[in-house]
C-alpha cells in the first residue's frame, strides 16, 4: 500500500442499499406488469450479474427508488445457507430496470470512489479473508450491515484508483485473449 493511500472501511466509501423484501405469495416466476425484476443471489455468478434468467417478479410498489439499480453499483449476496456465497458479488454495468433480493445489498459508491475499483475491491483476497470471520450463522450464513460497513479497504486517489482498474482490464483481456488462444489450439490438435 502507498503512503499516499488511506486505508478506509466501506461506510466511508458506498452507501449500502438493503434488497427489497417480499412474501412468495405475491412474486411470480415470469414477467407482468405492474411487476420488477429482482435478482437474487443465484444472479451472481463468477463476477458477474446474469440479468436474463433465474429473476424473480415482485409488485413494483415493493420497490424503493432507493432499490433501483443503477449502473455502479455492486450488487452482493449477504445471506445463503451455503458460506462460500456469502459475499460474493457483482458490478452492474449498465442501467436496468429492476431490483435485488432480501438475502442481497447493493453498495453504492460516493464521488470519491470509481465503483471499478469497489468492485474489484469485492474480489480480493483481503476482502474474502475479512468476510470469512464475519459471515457466520447456524443455518444461514449472515453478512449484518455493521459487517459490510466495517470491512477495511484501501483506498488511493481517484485518478489512481482509474489506473489500478485499467491496468486489471488490460490483464484480464490479456488472460481471456490467452485461453481463447489455447481453446483454438486444443481444437486444432483434435482435427
């Protein structure tokens, strides 16, 4: 960590947003007016929001504005029976008219913070390290809001923050370009 850098917890940096709540009896499996889309935490997956499928719909009087989606914010899972999904999360991209789930938050990042960089944030080890003693429970594994609020991040300036985040891209696409490379070779070798 630089010494320009200020190691700072998620309240100073995203505003958390609880998922909208709902019984089973008013939610229905396919869209209708009158209804949202919510994800749920099954929506997350390697990184990633899937936005076309496993959705549920709920009345939109049970949604918020403060619930709507944007693009930016980073939509997590803070409740499963299954401890290795507590905490996962994903960054949404682009506007999308819909919501999340109760057993799901969404952190919104402040002016001082590219949400790339919260996001990326969201997948490191030091923050799965942080999570793992603190998504506890008997049945169902809980992230509180006193634990998401708390989680220690550091935090460079924004332009630096830009930078870290270009430069993962750039290693990223590197890596998708190099396995589609070997997926062409494996290919070949078959023929």
């Amino acid at each position: 960590m630089s010494s320009s850098w200020q190691q700072v917890v998620i309240s100073d940096v995203a505003e958390l947003v609880r998922g909208v709540t709902y019984s089973k009896e008013d939610s229905r499996a396919t869209p209708a007016d009158g209804f949202s889309p919510v994800l749920r935490a099954t929506n997350i997956q390697d990184s990633c929001l899937v936005l076309e499928s496993d959705l549920v719909y709920v009345p939109s009087g049970n949604v918020s504005p403060t619930q709507r989606l944007r693009a930016g914010d980073v939509v997590m899972a803070t409740s499963s029976g299954s401890k290795h999904l507590v905490g996962k999360s994903a960054l949404m991209h682009t506007d999308w008219v819909g919501s999340f789930g109760a057993f799901c938050a969404a952190l919104r990042a402040k002016p001082n913070v590219d949400p790339r960089y919260l996001s990326a944030f969201l997948q490191s080890p030091a923050y799965w390290k942080q999570v793992s003693k603190k998504a506890l429970g008997v049945n169902i594994n809980n992230l509180r809001r006193g634990d998401i609020e708390s989680l220690a991040l550091p935090l460079p300036g924004l332009d630096e923050q830009r930078e870290i985040v270009g430069e993962l891209e750039k290693q990223f696409s590197r890596l998708d370009e190099a396995v589609a490379n070997l997926q062409r070779v494996k290919a070949n070798l078959k023929r």
